[in-house]
C-alpha cells in the first residue's frame, strides 16, 4: 500500500527536556514522528505497542505509537489518518517516512516496547499480548532486525528514544498516580472497541522518574 503523507498524525507536542538537555518530542496515541536532528522521542505506553526504528548510516530514525495490532474490519481504503490506530498502518507509514528520508530498509532496526498488561479484567481482550506478537510477526515478515524489545508484563512504561544513537531509556510505571492514569486510558481502549471500535480517545501526559533500564544497540 502507498502511504500518503499525514500531517495530522505526526506528533506534535515540543519541549526542551531538562532531564536529557535537548529538543524532545511526546508522542500520543496515533502519532508517530521521523528526524534527523538529535532529540529524544518519548511516549507512554500500556497495552500500547511503540516501534522505534532507525537507520544508523542515513542518520535518520523514527516512533511510533499503535492502539491495536490490525483493522480486522478489512477496511483498508479508509483514511490512514483515522487508522494510525492500528499497527499495520502505524509500521507502514513509519517505515515509508524513514525511506523518504533516505533511510535503506536492508539497513533497518527495531526497538519495539508496551503490550503492557495493565488491567487485570481485560484479559479477554488480551490487547497487549496481541499488540506485541503483531509487532515482532510484521518486522519478521519485513526482515527488520529487532535489537532491542521490553514487552508484556503487568506494567505500564515509559520509552525515550535517541533515534541517531538508537539509545533507548525504558522506565516502568510505578507511582500510583501515573498507573491511575493509565489505567483509565485503558478503560476507556476497552470501552471503544466493546462499542464497534469507535477510536479511543488520546491518552494522558505523564511523566515519571521510576525504575529505569538503558538499551542500546
């Protein structure tokens, strides 16, 4: 599929983080952001699966952030824009920008983060485990190497990506008033797809300074 440009999901929310000392950008749901420059890319995450991708040799990297691992409507003709949501629009339009940008897809690399189990009543749905065996299927069938991967578990996170140095800073959530947050963006997921998968509403802001584990490539 050819993917037009979405304006309208690129993330768009800007900050000097002092923490880092640079330009960050936050992603929210649907969003996803592709640079050169050398900023940090962060987003936080419950079932929701984020993919960092990156070329080291074209200098170039990018994240996104995805809802559900697939419209199994099979409404593909439907605007991308309303469909960032789900991950094989996210992952396409993610890996199409880097290209753009003069990234190789031979010289492509993943790290991929979230599936978070967060409330113990979704099992059912069971979104996140959903979320991370769709992420690690798509980038095997496009041979994009996994690097790094922090998926599943009963925690939600919060990922901070270098894309020219492929870091990532990966936080799990602890605090009691961040996982309140995050739990009731995930009622509300829950509530969306219970009711003909009406989209879910942008998640909350949050930030943390909880237990932190570095990966890099």
């Amino acid at each position: 599929m050819r993917t037009p440009h979405l304006p309208e999901a690129i993330a768009t929310r800007k900050y000097f983080d002092r923490e880092f000392e640079r330009q960050a950008i936050k992603l929210l749901p649907n969003e996803y952001y592709v640079t050169g420059e050398d900023v940090v890319l962060t987003t936080v995450l419950g079932s929701c699966v984020a993919a960092c991708i990156r070329d080291e040799k074209a200098g170039v990297g990018g994240m996104n952030h995805f809802m559900l691992p697939d419209d199994e409507g099979g409404t593909a003709d439907r605007m991308l824009s309303a469909s960032m949501r789900y991950g094989c629009y996210a992952l396409e339009v993610l890996i199409n920008e880097l290209l753009k940008m003069g990234a190789r897809r031979e010289r492509l690399e993943a790290k991929v983060f979230g599936g978070g189990a967060v409330l113990a009543n979704m099992t059912t749905l069971n979104i996140g485990d959903r979320n991370a065996d769709f992420v690690l299927r798509y980038l095997k069938t496009e041979e994009i190497r996994v690097a790094a991967q922090d998926l599943r578990g009963p925690h939600a996170r919060r990922v901070s990506y270098f894309p020219i140095t492929g870091l990532a800073l990966v936080r799990r959530l602890t605090r009691q008033d961040d996982q309140v947050s995050v739990e009731r963006d995930e009622r509300a997921l829950a509530r969306a797809i219970a009711t003909s998968g009406t989209a879910p509403a942008r998640g909350g802001e949050l930030f943390t300074r909880a237990s932190a584990s570095r990966t890099s490539s």
